[in-house]
C-alpha cells in the first residue's frame, strides 16, 4: 500500500512535465529545418567547449537565400490532452477513486503571453526578419527582426498597435556578426527584450485586452512575404514559450553560459523536456 503513496507524486511530476513541454514550441524542428536543405549547414554554434567537456554547441548556418514556410496550424496543431491529479492531498485509498484523475484539455492557440527567443548570429550589416506570422488573409502578426535597432512587430485581431507605434529598441545592433542570445517577454501591455542575459529595456505594447493571433494563416522563416531582404548568417535555436517568464530565463534554463552543460543534445538541436 505504501507503494501505491509514492506513485502519486511521480504521477504529479510526470502530468507536470508532460504539460510544460506541450507549451514549449522548438518551430526549427516544427518547420522541418535540417542541413538537407540546399544552403544549410550544421557548424559550431555559441561555445566552441563547454566545461563539462561536451562537444561544441551546433548551429545551423545558413549561407544562401531561403525561406521556409508553413501553416501556422503545424505549430498549434489542435487541442491535446493531458492527464493531471485532480487531488494533491491523495491518501492511499483515493488510489483506487475515479475522481482521483482526469483530463486536462489545453487549446492551442496561440498565447497571450508569451517568450520568443532565439540564439543566432546575424551576418553583419544585415536587417531582416528571422521570423513572421501572418492571419489567414495575409495580414502580419508577429515578426521578430533582426537588425539595428530592431522593431518587435505585433498586432492583434483588432490591429493593434498601429505599426507607427510598434515597440523600438533603439541603440541595439543584433546584426554586429557575433553572437547573441535574444529573448522577448511579452505580458499584458508590454513588451520586454532581454539581450545576452542582461534585461535592455520594457516597452509598452498597446494591444486590446483580450488579444487574439490567428493560427489559421501561415509562418514564414527568414523573411516577411514580398521582402527581399532574407535572413542569413546562423542560428542555434528559435522557441516560442507560453511563459513570459521564460524569456528572462533564458540563459539560465535554455541556452547556459559556456561553463554549463547545455539541456539538450548537440546532436538534436532540440531541447530535453525542462521543468522550471
């Protein structure tokens, strides 16, 4: 019986992790990025060693002009379930209750609140978005630029902001050809970068209070539709996380200093399951 107590919490944790991980989106992996494209490579990413003696970091290096698109559904495929413990205080009779679990269904839609983040080294003087979401007629709303003082473009169902006032952060170069570590914190009406580990600045986002991002449109890697300005340089990593906490994270639980081990396999480019 007593057995049975510890089969609890493990349940727990196991129901936790399997939750996170569904609210963490590597969209590399979700666009089917590989070295098999004509014009990627796989090279040394942000630390040539670490210190626990691991090999060097990979990174994809991008050397041509490419774009990769797809649905936007592909990266938010539907509704999952996920089995949790209704009761945290179970004793060992509620081992064989009904109530004892059930399931969780999680939308996936695209979150409110949310961090994008990414490890990447620009080509130098270059400008041009990394990534971009467009609705089902086109309309762009999302795009992470890479460049001097870049714009973090946003706009809701009801079009806002306008992109007069889309959020700046000036003075910052994330096109300079070294590497960067760069996360984005958006969370009610604002928007936060985080650049290196270090927090840069907080702008206001002026969005409705309910905003909604269509996923029925499609995601474009590299570029904005009708742009001829195409990424290139190299990338490490590209996450979307239904955490705005994360961002601030980032060098802590995504990609560590060059001391650490990192949480997921060179091998792979794609991170472990992480609890936080």
């Amino acid at each position: 019986m007593r057995r049975l107590c510890a089969i609890v919490p493990l349940l727990l944790c196991l129901s936790t992790r399997a939750t996170r991980a569904a609210n963490q989106i590597d969209v590399l992996r979700s666009l089917e990025f590989s070295e098999n494209i004509k014009g990627v490579s796989v090279e040394g990413g942000l630390c040539t060693q670490r210190k626990d003696g691991s090999q060097a970091d990979l990174a994809y290096r991008i050397e041509q002009k490419i774009q990769l698109s797809a649905p936007t559904k592909q990266l938010f495929p539907g509704k999952e379930n996920h089995l949790f413990l209704q009761n945290t205080h179970a004793t060992v009779c509620d081992v064989y209750s009904d109530q004892l679990f059930a399931f969780l269904t999680i939308d996936s839609t695209f979150p409110k609140d949310f961090s994008l983040m990414t490890t990447v080294k620009a080509k130098r003087n270059s400008h041009s978005f990394l990534l971009s979401l467009y609705d089902e007629e086109g309309i762009q709303q999302l795009g992470l630029e890479i460049g001097r003082s870049p714009t973090f473009l946003y706009s809701d169902h009801n079009w806002q902001p306008a992109p007069e006032i889309y959020p700046l952060f000036k003075k910052i170069n994330l096109a300079d050809g070294k590497w960067h570590r760069i996360a984005y914190s958006v969370e009610a009406k604002s928007v936060t970068l985080y650049l290196d580990c270090k927090k840069v600045q907080t702008l206001e986002l002026i969005r409705g209070d309910r905003p909604v991002v269509s996923t029925d449109g499609v995601i474009v890697f590299g570029t904005r539709l009708l742009d001829e300005e195409v990424f290139e340089g190299e990338i490490q990593q590209l996450l979307l996380v239904d955490d705005p906490k994360a961002a601030a994270d980032y060098c802590q639980d995504y990609i560590p200093d060059c001391d650490r081990p990192l949480p997921y396999s060179t091998l792979t480019l794609n991170p472990k399951i992480m609890t936080r």
